[in-house]
C-alpha cells in the first residue's frame, strides 16, 4: 500500500509551486541584464537598434572608484554603447577644430550635437571632453595603460588631456587600481576556456578509459571478487609508492636549478601555475600528501587484515546479486540524468529572478547636490525640479530594483528555489538508493534463484518505488533539505560575520555548523538504511527508520567491522581507477613522455584537463562502485534481518531433535521393559 500519502500531496503541491515560480521568473526575468552592459538610458549594448555597438565606453573613467563598480553599478559619469574603443587620444577643442577628427569623435557622443557651440556640448554633456586610447574589456572600453621601463603611459603617451589641462597618464590609475586583479582572473579564465577547446577530445577519451576501467573491475569482481579485492589494495599501495617516487625524483633533480629554493610564501599567487612545479617546495608538499596517505592505508590494512576476509565474501555475495541484475549498473547514468535536469532547473530559474527586476535611475552630480542618489525620471528629468535645484545633475540608469510586490518578495522567491532544489535532488538520490535496494532484496529474499526474482528487478522495483513510497521518500528527502538550508543559512551568516571582533560570535557560529554538518551525514546515514526497509516491508518511513535504527543498533560491531571496511575497500577501488587515468592524464596532458609527444595539444595550463579528468574519472568510478555499496548495504541488513529467524529456526530444530531423541529413549526403554517379561 502506499505510504506516508500526506507527505506526498505536500511533496506534489511545492513542485507546483517550484513549476508557478519558475514561470513567473521566466515572464518578468531577462537575462541579458548580466550578459550585456547597460547605458546611461538602460538600453543593452548589442542588443536590438544597438546591435552594432556591443561595447561600453564611459566619458570619465576618472569618476569610477573601481572597476568592480562599473561590473555591478554605474559610475557618476554618462555612458554610451560604441562600435569600438577609441584607438587614439584626442580633446573634444581640437576634435571640433579638425573636419575628420570631429566626424570620428561624434561617434562617441550621446547625440549629434549638430552646430551646438563647446560650452552648450560641455554643459549638456551630449560628448565627452576627451578620448583615451582604450581596449575592450568585460564588453567595456578601458584606457590601455601600459609602462615605458617605470613610467605609466597611456596610448604610448606619459600624459593626456583631459579636456582642461595635460594630466600625468598615472592619474588614470586610481579608477583601475583594483583592476589588476580582475583582469588576471579573466586572463587565466581565457586560457583555461583556450585549454578545454583544445583538450576537450581527449578529456572525453580518458573519461571513456575510466568507464571502461571500471566496468572491467566490476566484471572482474563478480567472477574473481576475492583476488580482486587484494590486487586492487595492493595496486594503490603501488600507485602511491610511485607517485612518492616520482614526487621524489623531481625534488632531488630541482636541487641545483637556480630559484627552485624560494618558499611558497615568497612567490605568493601566480596566474601560471606551472611556476610552482619549479620549485622544489612544491614536490616536498606532493611527497609529504602521498607518505601520509601511504601510512594511513597501510595501518589500516594492517588492523584490518582479519575482517577484509569476511568482507571479501560479503563482496562475492555482492557480486554474484549483481550478476543477476547487471542492468543496476547502469541505473547511475538515469539518477545522473534527473539530477542534471535538477540543476538546470534551479539554474535558469535563478537566473531569471535575479534579472526580473526593473531599471532604477538615480541622481548623479559632481558636485554637491541635495538630491544625489534619489531616483528620478530620464524622460522628465529635465523639467523637473532636482535639474532646477542642481542644473549640472544626471538622471543616469544605477541598478535593477523595483517597488511592486513581486520585487519585495524576490528574497523570499529565491529561497524557496534554493530549497526545492534540495528537497528535489535528495530526491532523485533517494529514488535511486530505494530502486536498488529493492532490487539486491528480491535477489536475497527470493528462495530460488534467478526463477523467483521478477523477469526485470530493476523496472519492477522502480515503479513500487514511484508508486507506493513517492511519500516515504519525499518525506526523507524533506528531513535531510531543511537540515541542509539551515547550513546555507549558517555559511551566509558566517561570510556576514568575517569582518566582525566578536569572537564568542564566531565561536558559536563555528560549533553550529559543525553540529549540523554532523546532523546532515547522521540523516543522510539514516535515511539510506530507511529506505532499504522501505524497499524490503513497504512500511513508511518513521517506522522503517526506527526499525533501521535498532536494527543496526543490534549489530553495531557488524555494522563497523564488515560494512565499513567493505566501504573502504570499495574507495580504494575508486582511488585505483583514479590513480591509473590520472598517472596516463599526466604523462599525457604533460608532454614529459616522447612517445605522446606529437599528439598532445599545446596548452597554457596542463593541469587544466588533468584536473578536469580526475574529477570525472572519480565520478565516474563513484557511479559503478555505488551500486555495489548499495548491494552490500542491501544484503547486509537482509542479513542482520534475517538473522533471528535463522536462530530461532535452529532453537525449533535443536528442540525438536530433543524431543525425537527423548521419545526415540522410550521407545527402547519399552521395548526393553516387555522383552524382560
């Protein structure tokens, strides 16, 4: 029957809600407000009557504080969208004197000032008093600073008018000073999208190898489980040991080259981050990471020795369940899949409520002015009485904002998208874990095997699933969301408080979220095990929680010792794989071997798809070796289930056997008796 219905409806009329949200998002949002820059009149450069002038060019650049300003707000001085940035340094007094300069400068005017006279174009401010030679951007024009040995210059020049006066090109400085930063991070963030246009092929062929790796361990395990499992351990001890070596042999070759002896510390951030493997530090951090890594396993192993026997079989029961139901290892691609579906669901629609908000347009003056930063009305700002009031003021367009009710409650809208999307993608993960668990239960419930499994455990388990328990796993997933916005909310608080002195403040806040994230792995443990008796007894979830609890309660030192060594022996299975793609990645990507010499792409950062391979490769192998830990999960608590019964059918059998052997004695005593008379 079905279980925990209310919790379904409830379930059913938020993901109505979440589909209203995303269509009211999707109505009022526009996401061109984060892609495309924004005129003075709020108009999208490159966009409709604009299209030919996708770039922002600002009249004084010396008004802008900061570059991170003009990313987010606007600077106190007009700006216009322009086919291009200015390619050379002129003043608006000589550009007018000159046919052709003038021509070429009205290009970068508000409007054609026609036969206005300097002061009326100056005072109205329809052009800027000068142009700097200046290059795109981030979509906006900036003045081209470079140095002639320690001199700033400005379009090869050391100075520039301003319109007023020459003025040293260092003054520009003050507006761009924490530019430098930004414009390296948008550098390297070109160089890596350059490296995944290059690499991207043969990223897909690693991952390709990965998949293939880990099919062939699966393989390999259901037929040889036990071997596997000690070739695999000692496999990563191997590709530890050799990354140890490797590590090693870079250090001591460093050892005369000149500058390698400077610390980390001394070289501070650098955008090419193959200067670090220059230095010898770098490889002693490596060696140190490995070695520790390297003991770690080895001292468990050495503990662990005994129970890796008895968890070996618990694999090769585990191996041969998933024989009969080989279709469980490709259930992962389909959980990948509706998770993708969560993401980008959650994706777009914050993007569209963060962008459905209406143009604001404030009061910008260089001078003092009453009415600065209050908002007014481009269309009727020059007949109103703050141009009265401040004559050399600008209604110019400030942010997106709005006042109705549904801009008020965007916070709360944005909250509630973050949260369903939570509560959906526990979801997806618990439907998983559920469909699995009811498919490994019916392999180790079923007396006859394969003739008393169904014809397609997979699909059968997963529409029980669906059909009857959507409320039980709604309600699990609902637990573990509401634990994990708290989270959220804690990170948020905390990123607020950095700044503050109050150190009991920090304190506390420190010990919630550790209390929480232990909370969130302990409901996340709890939850798994739930859905497994949800999956074998079809009760809600409450009480298959609880039952789970004291079941495993019961058997804790079971739980411990097989359960979470079969755990990690399936995590050095996923580092093995990781292990052999990335050692291949390396030498690759790297170009330190000849034989992969004509082949490798010429990147900026090689790291960049060797990292981008590890992580998927660990996905990857994540996704295989999942279906088995939820085997062995499945199996081991049908095993502490079913462990009662099998020693209460052995009472009843050694009672039986009592009496039979009783009546068997009296038998021979009676006959014994009648045969003496």
């Amino acid at each position: 029957g079905c279980t925990d219905i209310i919790c379904c409806i409830f379930f059913i009329v938020a993901i109505v809600g979440y589909v209203a949200v995303g269509i009211l998002a999707w109505t009022h949002g526009d996401p061109r407000k984060v892609i495309y820059p924004t005129d003075s009149l709020g108009q999208y450069c490159g966009q409709g009557k604009l299209e030919k002038q996708p770039l922002l060019f600002y009249f004084n650049m010396m008004k802008c504080a900061s570059p991170m300003v003009l990313l987010e707000f606007q600077c106190p001085t007009p700006q216009v969208c322009v086919e291009k940035c200015p390619d050379r340094t002129l003043t608006l007094v000589t550009a007018i004197g000159n046919a052709q300069d003038w021509e070429y400068y009205k290009s970068y005017c508000r409007a054609d000032p026609g036969a206005k006279v300097l002061v009326d174009i100056l005072q109205k401010k329809l052009c800027p008093a000068y142009l700097i030679s200046s290059k795109p951007f981030l979509q906006r024009c900036f003045p081209s600073i470079g140095k002639k040995g320690d001199v700033i210059t400005v379009g090869d020049q050391e100075t520039f008018n301003d319109g007023d006066k020459m003025r040293d090109a260092k003054d520009l400085v003050a507006g761009m000073k924490n530019a430098t930063i930004v414009m390296e991070g948008r550098q390297v963030a070109m160089k890596i999208f350059e490296d995944y246009t290059k690499s991207w092929y043969w990223i897909l062929i690693c991952l390709l190898i990965a998949v293939v790796l880990s099919l062939i361990f699966i393989v390999l395990l259901r037929y040889l489980a036990g071997i596997m499992v000690w070739v695999m351990i000692f496999m990563v001890i191997a590709v530890v040991a050799g990354g140890i070596a490797h590590c090693s042999i870079k250090y001591v070759n460093l050892k005369d080259t000149p500058g390698s002896n400077i610390t980390l510390q001394q070289l501070g951030f650098q955008p090419d981050f193959s200067v670090y493997l220059h230095i010898r530090q770098s490889w002693l951090a490596f060696i140190i990471i490995l070695a520790i890594l390297e003991v770690i396993i080895i001292i468990l192993l050495i503990f662990l020795r005994k129970r890796i026997r008895i968890a070996v079989e618990l694999m090769k029961e585990a191996s041969r369940a998933v024989g009969y139901v080989m279709s469980s290892l490709f259930y992962p691609i389909f959980t990948f899949l509706l998770l993708t579906i969560v993401i980008a669901y959650w994706g777009v629609t914050a993007v569209f409520l963060s962008t459905s908000s209406e143009p604001v347009y404030k009061v910008f003056n260089e001078t003092d002015c009453l009415h600065a930063r209050q908002t007014c009305d481009p269309e009727n700002f020059t007949l109103s009485t703050m141009k009265r009031d401040c004559p050399r003021s600008e209604c110019l367009f400030a942010f997106y904002g709005g006042e109705t009710p549904y801009h008020k409650y965007l916070v709360v809208l944005q909250f509630y998208n973050v949260f369903l999307f939570f509560w959906c993608a526990n979801f997806v993960t618990a439907l998983g874990q559920m469909t699995l668990a009811g498919a490994f239960a019916s392999y180790y419930w079923a007396p006859n095997k394969p003739n008393d499994m169904p014809a397609y455990p997979l699909c059968a388990s997963l529409g029980r699933s669906l059909r009857y328990h959507t409320g039980s796993l709604a309600f699990g997933s609902l637990i573990l969301a509401i634990v994990q916005i708290i989270r959220v909310l804690l990170e948020y608080i905390d990123h607020k408080l950095k700044g503050a002195e109050n150190k009991f403040a920090k304190f506390l806040l420190c010990c919630l979220k550790c209390c929480f994230w232990c909370l969130e792995k302990f409901i996340k443990f709890l939850n798994r095990n739930a859905y497994i008796m949800v999956a074998i007894y079809g009760k809600n979830f409450c009480r298959s929680a609880r039952d789970a609890f004291f079941l495993l309660m019961r058997n804790v030192i079971r739980v411990v010792v097989l359960d979470k060594v079969t755990d990690f022996i399936l995590f050095l299975g996923k580092l093995l794989i990781v292990g052999l793609v990335g050692i291949f990645a390396f030498f690759f990507f790297s170009g330190h071997t000849d034989a992969f010499k004509g082949a490798t792409p010429s990147l900026h950062y090689y790291w960049v798809p060797i990292l981008t391979v590890l992580v998927g490769s660990y996905l990857i192998a994540h996704g295989f070796f999942s279906v088995y830990a939820m085997c062995v999960d499945t199996l081991f608590l049908c095993f502490c289930e079913y462990l009662p019964l099998i020693n209460k059918n052995l009472t009843c059998i050694i009672k039986k056997k009592n009496i039979y052997i009783l009546k068997h004695n009296l038998r021979l005593e009676n006959s014994t008796c009648s045969h003496s008379s």
